[in-house]
C-alpha cells in the first residue's frame, strides 16, 4: 500500500493534482460472510481499503467510491440461522447489522454498504446471469466430485488429500464431501489462458508472492484441463432441493446461483450495475482481498467478466491473515479476536 500511495503522490503532483481520469475511484473490501461475527481480520481488511479511500480523496479530484458489506446466502447462513433458531433473513439482518456497527467504530468511510439480499444486487446478479447464458457460456451439467461447505467451493480430485479418514481442501485445510447433482455449469476452462494472459500482460496483483500463487494455479489448470475441459468447468448453480437460500437463477427457478458468482457481483451491484450509470464507476481500480479468497477474484471473476465483455479490475491486492497462536484467525475455528472488545478497551 505504501510503494502503491507513494507513486500515485509522484504522479498527481506531477501533473498539478490534476484528474487522472474521468471516472470516479472505486475502491473495494470483500464482502464479508454472514455466519457470524466481525472479528480482526475484517476489520483490517477494511483498514487498508479505508487508507487507499483517505489518500484518494485527498490527491485526486475525482470521486473516490469505496464499498463493503455482507455476503448472506449459501447453506453456511441457513445452517447457522437454524443453530440459532431463526430464519435466514433474521439472522443476517442480526450479523450485517453487527458488522455495519463494527466499521462505523472504527471510522471506515465507506460510501455503500452491501448487501447480496438487497433487491439491486438480486437484479444485478440475474442480468449477469442471462448475459453469460446469452454468450453460451452456461451449459446445463451433472456435477460428481467433491464440495467443501466451509468454502462454498467445488474441487476437482487433485484439490483434496485423505487425512484420518476425511477429504480435506489442499488451500483452506476444511472437509470436503462427495456431491453429485444437476447443475448449470460455467465455461471456466475456456478462459484459463486468456486470464494468464492478462495478469502476465498486466501489473495486476499484489504482492509478487499472490500474483506467483495464481500463475500457479492457472498453468497447472490448464495442462490438466486439456485432458478433461468439462471437469474444469465451474458449478455456478445448487438444485432448490438442495438450497435455498439464495438468489434463484432466472432461467430456472429450481436452480440457486452459486454463492460466489452472487457474492462477486456485488463489486457491480455497487455502481449502479445494470443501468448505465455504472460507467461513472466501473472498472474497480482496487479490491483489497484476504489470500484465501485469491482464486475467486483473480481467476473466476476475471473469466465471468471476459465472458460478458466488462472492463476488468485495475489492481488486486492480497494481504495475508492474522493469526492467532500460528492458526489463521476464523470464525470456524472460533480462534477471533473481537474487534468489539478491543474498540472498549483501547
């Protein structure tokens, strides 16, 4: 953040302070996941994406935008919301309202706060839908392999290792379990080399260390991807049956848009996405991610905007987790530190 404020001064004082361009500055956090409460980590997240926020409106004219918020669907939410006997809708009002608190604590200016069960989000979410239908890249499949409930995540055989009897996920260490079930799929294989191609082209991810990390994945996926393409292809739906909570596809209505394909929009949802006022805002000039939502943002959202002809994000930062005791700091793991507590305290 430092190297990349310093040569944004060099060059606004250079010209005077003068724009840099005619759109406005949108500066993004993750959205965060809704199955229970705030803990450090968000609020560092938020920190970082407040900093570049400050020192925007400060050198530029433009407008500077910067978004957070809460991701609320996927059965990690109804799973919790039943825990806590609620519905879903109850218990991410509970949760979103607890992390709309915590960053008004802490003074994060931002200027949306998001939330994927807003009704503008749903219809961003189902017009993304239609125009990745639309340009053929959804296809109806049959998806048999594993799934981790902890990540809302499809793997494919080389992404999991047995260990005392259970699949676990080689990235996040969490179980994964046999699925097999109708779906839509999302023609992902199709634009491994076109999104190798733009981060190779491009100084798109920080620091080197992540941009080495998605390289990685990407020419692994696409030697192996030759062998089997479909198997590659992403699951972008959940039968009703199965889920849901969720945002129905509007194709299908037995079909649930995948909890990451709803959660991404949300940097669309944001502008003002479909309309045509989200021009003013698009593309995201920053997305401050946590590392272990890296294939997310710099592999499929990449794909899912190349697919629908959008501009892509202009820069991809990725801090790594705190952690507590060596273990990363997650609500899961019940290892957080409350951001609540420390805002009483100090």
């Amino acid at each position: 953040l430092t190297r990349i404020c310093k040569w944004k001064a060099r060059k606004c004082y250079s010209r005077g302070l003068r724009t840099l361009h005619n759109k406005g500055t949108l500066i993004t956090t993750p959205i965060y996941y809704a199955n229970g409460k705030p803990h450090l980590g968000h609020i560092y997240s938020s920190t970082l994406a407040d900093t570049l926020a400050r020192w925007f409106r400060i050198v530029d004219s433009n407008p500077v935008f910067l978004s957070t918020g809460t991701d609320e669907h996927g059965s990690k939410i109804s799973d919790a919301a039943e825990l806590n006997k609620q519905t879903p809708k109850q218990w991410c009002d509970q949760i979103s309202n607890e992390f709309y608190t915590a960053l008004g604590k802490y003074n994060i200016s931002f200027d949306r706060f998001v939330r994927t069960t807003d009704d503008d989000h749903k219809l961003a979410v189902q017009d993304l839908w239609k125009k990745l239908e639309d340009n053929g890249d959804i296809y109806v499949g049959e998806y048999s392999g594993w799934y981790c409930v902890s990540d809302e995540s499809f793997l494919a055989m080389n992404q999991v290792t047995e260990v005392n009897g259970k699949m676990i996920s080689n990235e996040s260490g969490h179980e994964a379990k046999w699925l097999t079930e109708k779906n839509y799929k999302f023609k992902l294989s199709k634009y491994f080399q076109k999104v190798l191609d733009w981060i190779n082209e491009n100084d798109i991810i920080t620091p080197p260390s992540r941009l080495n990390e998605v390289r990685s994945m990407l020419n692994e996926y696409i030697n192996e991807s030759k062998k089997n393409p479909d198997m590659y292809d992403l699951s972008v739906s959940r039968p009703l049956s199965r889920l849901q909570w969720g945002i129905p596809s509007p194709s299908d209505p037995d079909q649930i848009i995948y909890v990451w394909l709803d959660a991404l929009t949300n940097y669309l949802t944001v502008t003002g996405y479909p309309n045509d006022q989200y021009k003013q805002l698009w593309p995201a000039d920053y997305h401050i991610i946590g590392k272990d939502i890296l294939k997310f943002h710099c592999i499929y959202w990449p794909a899912f905007l190349m697919s629908v002809g959008l501009e892509l994000p202009k820069k991809i930062i990725a801090h790594a987790h705190w952690t507590v005791e060596g273990e990363k700091m997650s609500k899961s793991r019940g290892n957080v530190v409350d951001p609540n507590e420390l805002y009483q305290k100090y």
